[in-house]
C-alpha cells in the first residue's frame, strides 16, 4: 500500500491514535457533534449506500485494469477533504479516517474485496464523518456524490468521470435525443425568443423562425419567465401538442400549434464541390448520424452526374456513440475489419467486420482529421484508412481509443463513464493516447500544397510511409513513444480553417491514378494487441 506524502510526515504522530480506534467511534473535542450544527436532511445514508454499492460492483467488475476496492474507497473518502480540509485518510495495514483529532477505522488489511462490504464501509465512515464535521453535514445529497466519485474518479484513467443529473441529461440528449420541438431559445426584454431552429424539426415545419417572439405556452404567460422556466413549458412527450403564441415583427399575434417529437441535434452537414466532388462534415456521432449519413449519400449518388469523389472532414469531432461510428464506417466498406475491442471481461477480444454495403460505390475517399478528432471519429478514420480506401490528411488525432462503459442508474440520476476496454484498428495498433497518423502530415507551418504535389506526383512522396513508421512504434509506449509520434506528425487544432488541406484533398480527387496509387491496405507489424 502506497502513503501520501502528508499521510507519511503525521504517520507517527497518529500511530497511537489509529491503534486505539475502534469501527464507528470516535469523538472530536474541537468539532461539536452533528445534533448542534444545522444538518441538511436532503442527505440520505440508504441512497448512498445504493449508489456506491452501483458503481464499485460495476467498477470492479469491468474496469480496464483490476483496482481494489480498498484504493477506490479510501480515494472516494479523500474527495471529501474538498468540503473538509482537516480530513485525513491514513493508510497503513488498513485504511483510518481522522478529523480534528477524532478518528475512525475502516478496515484491517487482507478484508475481503466485495462491493457489499466496502460500499457499507464507506457509508458508515461517510455517516461518521457528519458527526465531527459541520462542512459534511451540511452538504447535499449531490454534493456528497460528487466529491466522493470525483476522488474515486482519480483511482481511474483520465476518461473516467462522474456526470452530476444536469450534465447526464445533456449529455444524454446530444447521444440519444429528446423530445421537444427543436428550438434554441433566449430571454431578452422580458421576453422569450427563438434564436435557433432545428431543420426538419416540428418548429421548422410549423413555419416557425429565428427572432420570432414566444409571447405565451399553451395559455401562460412567457414574460419574465426565465430561458429554463420556458423550456420546460415547451417540453413534453413525443406526439403530444403544444401551442405557442408568437408575435413576430410588426404583424399581430398568432398562435401556432406543435406536435412534440423525438429531437436530434445535427451532425451532418453536405456541399458540393466543383467536378462531382462531394464535401461532408460530421460533427459527432448520435443515434441518427448514420441515418444522416445514409440520407445524404442517397441523395448526392442520385443527382445530377453523381458522386465523383468525397472529403469526409471529421476534424474537430469528438466522436459520440461508438455502434454509430461502426455503422457510419460500414457505409464506406465492402469488405473488411472495422475496428477491434480487448477488454478484461472473459471473452473480452471482438471484431467487427464490414458488411459489403458501400453506399458511396467506391468513389475516393480523402479524410481530413486533427488533434480535435477522437473516439468513433477517429475509428472511422483508421478504418478507411487502414482498408486502404480513404487517404488521411491533416495532422495526428487526439487518441481517444478507449472503450467507455457507462453507469447510468445511480438513484440521483447522475452518471459514471469509465474505461472498460481498448479499441484496435484494423492493423492491430492501439490509439489509445497516441492518436491516428495520417497519410499526409499538414500540421507543420511550412506545409507547401504545390510542392507536395509536385513531389507525390513524381512518385518522390510515399503515403504509406508516416502510417508504417506509426505501426511500427507499436511495441513502445510512453513519452519516447509521444515524441516519435510527434517527430512524424503533430497534432493540432489550429489549422481547421486553413486552406491547404482542402486544397490537397480535392487535388488529390480530381487525379484517380493518384488517389489509387496513394490509398493502399495496410499490414499489420503488431503481434499482440498493445
């Protein structure tokens, strides 16, 4: 067991302290007990109990690497020192808790690791601790979640998180949707207004538009009313209605009646190009991104000379739901792996394959990513590039390559992501940290669009050099392994905007020997999964 340094300088100051501790005693005599200080009755032990019970059995369970339940505890223990300073998590054979000179013991070494027990122990140890400190007693429900989550949270990688209710539900409605009428709103002058409508949502086909003034709901009143207070007046379930008076401009009022409907947030945005080249941007990946997808490709194959090639830009896309990434990547396959998953579960190693259905028939593919793009973003670039049917430009990804698993009934309706695997690109490499390498590096300031076409068309630049060079670092990790990753390409976030990697892309489309030439299968230098 490893001590913090400050448990380590006071270690043998609290050494007689700790031997006489007994489990759930302990008295302070600086610190009034709790029946004198103003406890706040919004906490409550049995939800605790619930909630930690929840998220260490699933923890435990399928986290990445083995954590014992002890650390996950103790760590959860010392988020409350964000409320009380004074708090002190000694660990020694065991785990003791101090406050103000008064102490309470955990746990002896060699105790079994079960969620039952340890979610137990750390409610007892949560209940003591409100006799002795006035900051703990009269936190919230909420607030207790957050501190002792985000201090287990520090026991995990750096994509394991807690999600207060407010931020779960957000974050749910961006993955999965939520029913409404599709309209951004704000308060100004007393007032609501619309600031933004969502295409093809129920707003949209009522006719409704931005700047438009909501002057009541269903009857109620909207003035003063705040931006939350409206929503919620306009909130309701799918297929329900909704009338709304607006005043728009000098015209008078009218009433406009909604039927509520499942609400996406856009991801997909298309343009054309010049010479059949199509441009498609996608911002992230919800529940209806592939169905997006399928819709736009659907419509450039059948218009006017077709899709001769597509820029599929995923710069800056922070990915989303990874079963969309898979199905968004099958669309531009034939044939294939798309991406790989190891995790410690028995039976932990699966593949998922192409299904033969490219619904862009072929054409070529260039995809433009930075350090921005991550997670199913970044699994669908190293799918297309690794089946050697999309060449990647711009610079390395974010390297966001782990599987998260997600705890979302806990009793307050808040929710833990944490790593439960690792994904593989189809040559068998791990992202995780390190990020995808693209074909052509654009991130160095001195990048020359007319030079480097020069040189790729004289057969002088090798494509598939910088990802073999990035295959071939497999067996190495760390800070060595970050500086050659940057020695190769760079990841940067800075260049969205910049001209050269459009200018690159649709070169490289408008010259099919070139792009044929340039876009080639990958082989696998790795052995194992790392």
């Amino acid at each position: 067991m490893t001590i913090r340094p400050m448990t380590r300088r006071v270690l043998p100051l609290l050494a007689l302290l700790v031997a006489a501790l007994v489990s759930g005693c302990g008295s302070s005599p600086s610190q009034p007990p709790a029946s004198s200080v103003a406890i706040n009755r919004a906490y409550n032990t049995d939800q605790s109990r619930q909630a930690f019970l929840i998220a260490l059995r699933r923890i435990h369970a399928e986290y990445i690497e083995e954590r014992a339940l002890a650390d996950l505890v103790a760590a959860g223990l010392e988020g409350l020192q964000r409320l009380e300073p004074q708090l002190l998590v000694i660990r020694d054979q065991g785990v003791s808790v101090t406050v103000r000179g008064a102490g309470f013991r955990l746990f002896e070494a060699g105790d079994r690791d079960d969620p039952i027990i340890w979610s137990a122990r750390l409610t007892r140890a949560i209940d003591w601790i409100r006799t002795v400190s006035q900051p703990v007693v009269q936190a919230d429900q909420e607030t207790i979640f957050r501190t002792v989550f985000d201090g287990m949270m520090t026991r995990l990688d750096r994509f394991s998180a807690y999600r207060d209710p407010q931020s779960s539900a957000a974050s749910r409605n961006d993955l999965h949707g939520f029913s409404g009428i599709g309209v951004t709103i704000m308060a100004r002058d007393r007032r609501i207004v619309l600031q933004a409508i969502t295409p093809g949502a129920p707003a949209a086909e009522g006719g409704l538009r931005a700047g438009d003034v909501v002057l009541a709901v269903d009857g109620r009143s909207t003035e003063d009313l705040s931006e939350s207070a409206a929503a919620d007046l306009m909130r309701g379930a799918s297929g329900t209605s909704v009338d709304l008076t607006i005043q728009r401009g000098d015209l008078p009022p009218f009433l406009v009646r909604l039927i509520r409907a499942q609400i996406f947030n856009p991801t997909v945005a298309f343009r054309w190009e010049t010479g059949g080249i199509g441009y498609m941007r996608i911002t992230g990946f919800n529940e209806r991104t592939p169905i997006m997808v399928l819709d736009q490709l659907t419509r450039a194959r059948t218009e006017a000379g077709g899709l001769q090639g597509l820029i599929l830009d995923l710069r800056g896309n922070p990915g989303g739901l990874f079963f969309e990434g898979v199905q968004t990547a099958d669309m531009f396959l034939s044939s294939g792996i798309i991406v790989s998953t190891t995790s410690r579960a028995p039976g932990g190693t699966s593949t998922r394959r192409a299904t033969g259905r490219d619904m862009a028939n072929g054409v070529p593919i260039v995809v433009l990513i930075d350090g921005g793009t991550a997670s199913a973003a970044e699994i669908l670039a190293a799918a297309l590039q690794d089946n050697g049917r999309a060449v990647v430009v711009g610079s390395r990804s974010f390297g966001k390559g782990s599987v998260q698993s997600l705890i979302y009934d806990l009793p307050n309706r808040g929710e833990i992501r944490f790593t439960s695997g690792r994904w593989l690109t189809p040559s068998n490499y791990s992202f995780d940290q390190y990020g995808i390498i693209p074909n052509l590096c654009t991130a160095d300031d001195s990048f020359d669009v007319a030079k480097t076409l020069t040189a790729w068309r004289d057969g002088r630049l090798d494509l598939m050099a910088a990802p073999r060079q990035r295959r071939a670092l497999s067996g190495q990790a760390g800070e060595q392994k970050v500086r050659a990753l940057e020695g190769i390409c760079p990841t940067s976030t800075t260049r969205r905007e910049a001209p050269e990697e459009m200018q690159v892309a649709r070169a490289l489309l408008a010259d099919q020997a070139l792009f044929r030439r340039s876009a080639r299968p990958a082989t696998s230098t790795a052995r194992r999964p790392i």
